[in-house]
C-alpha cells in the first residue's frame, strides 16, 4: 500500500531581492510503500534537504503534490498543517532538538500533550515506547545529563509516540560517534521490521546501508535508486559507495 506518493515536484527559490531564481528541485517523483526503509541521498546541494522540508509540510512546492496517507499536502489549511503534521508524521534530527528545561519523560510526551491525550493513555504511551527504546531508567532525567545515544533514543520516542504513518529522519547519526550510531541504525532495522515506515535523509553511507531501498538524488531529481533484495549490509555498502563515486564523476544514470 501506497501511503506516500510524491509526483513532479519542482522548487525554486527568488532571492531576497528578486534578482536570481535557484531551483532546488527540478523533477522529483517517486512514491513509498507501507512498512518501507528508505535512504535519500546526494552531495551538499543535490536538493535533499529541500525535499525533505516539503515532504514535512514546512514548505510548499513551486510545482507537483505531495500525498500523504491520500491527503494532499496542498489541501491542508493552514490553521491545521501543525495538527496535521503532529498526527501524521514523525521527526528525528541530528542535533536531537530536545528541550533542555523538560526531563527526558516529558520530552517524549510532548507531541501527546499538544494533542490533549489524556493522562492515563500518555502515561501507558510513554512506559511502552521507553521499554521498547531502552531508556525507562532515565525517564526523570534531563537531556543534559544523558548521552548522546539516549538523546537521539529520546528523540525517536517522541517520533514514535503518535504512532505517525511516516518518520523523517533527517542525519540522525550526525552528531554520534561509531558505537552509538550502529546501535541506533540496529534500532532503526528492528523498529522498521515491526512496520513502521521511515525515510531518512543522510551522507553516511553505512547508515544508508541498514535501508531497503536508497534514492539518490543529483541536480534536484532521483537519478537512480538502488534496492537491497538479498543484499547484505556489507554488500550493499560496496554498491551504494559505487554509486557515490559514479554520482561524483558525472556517470551516467543506470537502467
């Protein structure tokens, strides 16, 4: 089942003065299954991190939709985007954004408390997803006081919490060491394997090869994509190196 089809989007931004035009993206279509693991990747400027602002509903096309769950984007009223992006979707960063002056329980409730879920359900929410995350002992502490592995934990928790259709991962190994990288990409396979559907935007190419399927994204369209079938992780490392280095030298797009 579809749950996200992106078709023909094109960006351009208008400095501030009007005097050039940047377009971000040129042609972008493709579309993610239910229960998919998706890598987006591209060199600095490829247009990654715009598309991964639309597909957030934090800025809008110049051209093309974006349908989520069958909803167009372009159709959610303002006054509702928030709300609509709150129920739907769920966001991991790289620097974390956690709330300093919030433990780590009240961080990963958040999301519940701007929808006015009542205590109990936040309550039994929260106890379920810090087990499966592996940070209920540290539930009353605050974000400074915890590393960076929790940190990102956290996080994800607050992604998971609303039981969004999508996760957008935006770096989410950036600011890890190796150690505490692999454990979250381990964390990120297993919750995939449960059902949940992730997109994950990233340069690090072993954190693309925990996906199902990477995009590569060159002069702001999908250039070529890749699928792990069978493929090891170690296997699919090798090609998705490959297809950086083709990316990099100007290669052709492959069929």
């Amino acid at each position: 089942m579809t749950i996200l089809d992106v078709k023909n989007l094109k960006k351009i931004y208008t400095t501030r003065f009007g005097g050039t035009q940047v377009q971000a993206l040129s042609d972008v279509t493709f579309s993610v299954e239910r229960g998919e693991f998706i890598a987006i990747m591209g060199e600095s400027g490829s247009g990654k991190t715009t598309l991964l602002n639309i597909l957030a509903s934090l800025d809008k096309p110049t051209r093309g939709e974006v349908r989520l769950g069958g909803k167009n984007l372009a159709d959610v009223k303002e006054k509702d985007i928030a709300a609509f992006r709150r129920d739907n979707l769920g966001f991991v960063f790289q620097d974390f954004n956690l709330l300093d002056t919030f433990s780590v329980g009240d961080n990963v409730l958040l999301p519940l408390v701007l929808a006015g879920v009542n205590h109990k359900e936040m309550e039994a929410r929260l106890l379920q997803i810090a087990k499966k995350l592996g940070i209920s002992d540290i539930l009353k502490k605050f974000p400074y006081e915890v590393s960076g592995g929790q940190k990102q934990r956290t996080a994800i928790a607050r992604a998971l919490i609303t039981a969004p259709q999508l996760v957008l991962a935006d770096e989410p190994t950036g600011a890890l060491d190796s150690n505490s990288a692999g454990s979250l990409l381990n964390l990120f396979s297993r919750i995939n394997a449960e059902g949940q559907t992730i997109l994950m935007v990233t340069h690090s190419v072993m954190a693309a090869s925990h996906a199902k399927r990477i995009l590569f994204i060159r002069d702001g369209e999908v250039f070529h994509q890749l699928y792990r079938g069978e493929m090891s992780n170690e296997a699919l490392y090798q090609k998705i190196s490959g297809t950086l280095t083709m990316l990099a030298t100007g290669g052709e797009r492959n069929a």
